[in-house]
C-alpha cells in the first residue's frame, strides 16, 4: 500500500518556530501542529510544504531540510516535517487553524501538541536553539 505523505513546515523566523492550533476537524480542533498538509500527484514534499503555507496561513516560504524520522497519523497517511524559513508575509489563520504563536525554544511546551507532531517538534527546537547560540544574525 502506497502512503500518502503529509509535509509539516516548522517554520522558522527571528529564532522563533511558529505553532497553528487546528479549528477542523473536530477530533483535532482545540490542539496545536506544525502547519502543512498532503503532497498532491506529482509535486514534491518542498512543492507541497510551500502551497501548503499559502494556501493555510498566506505566507511565503523556503524549505530548507527535512527532519529525520516519519510519524504515521493514521492508515495510509504518514508525517514528513522540513524546517523552513519565512520569506515573506505575516501568518494569518486561513485555513483550518483558528490561531497561531511565535515559540522560542524554551516556550516549546507552552501549547498542547498534536502527539505526532511532538518528535518533529522537538528536533526542530533543537535544530532552532543550536542557530540561536551560534550568534547573532545566524538563527532564520
């Protein structure tokens, strides 16, 4: 059976990583991810993560490394998250989140995860507090 993957953005900027709560669908409304979505036929993972953030949250976006590891979210669906870095916009809640945050890496378990997110977070807040300390001017 072939698995539909879904890409997550862990999006960084000024060395902080942007947390959406889910308004839909119902069993998720309430809890926060790593904004994204599904990779449609013939695009790639970067492709999808970049419409993907337009489309829910109006900004521009580049992708820049995957996160080791994939996480299943349910029967034929399997999570993809890739850091990536905010060229341009403001996020707004478009599509299916009712709010957003800006999270240092130390606010990090300052909102309630969806449980599969929570790997890919974490290594993102890593990966987020590694730039932070590496100097001024380094962290996206």
């Amino acid at each position: 059976m072939n698995e539909t993957v879904v890409v997550a953005g862990a999006v960084y900027d000024r060395g902080r990583l942007l947390a959406a709560r889910r308004s839909a669908p119902p069993e998720l409304a309430g809890r926060w991810e790593l904004p994204g979505g599904k990779v449609e036929p013939g695009e790639s993972p970067q492709q999808a993560l970049v419409r993907e953030l337009r489309e829910e949250l109006g900004i521009e976006t580049e992708p820049l490394e995957r996160i080791a590891g994939e996480w299943p979210l349910k029967p034929g669906l399997v999570l993809h998250a890739w850091t990536a870095r905010l060229l341009d916009g403001e996020p707004r809640p478009l599509q299916d989140h009712d709010e957003l945050r800006w999270l240092a890496p130390e606010e990090a378990d300052a909102v309630d995860w969806l449980p599969q997110d929570l790997p890919a977070v974490a290594e993102a807040m890593r990966i987020l507090g590694a730039l932070s300390r590496s100097g001024p001017g380094a962290a996206p």
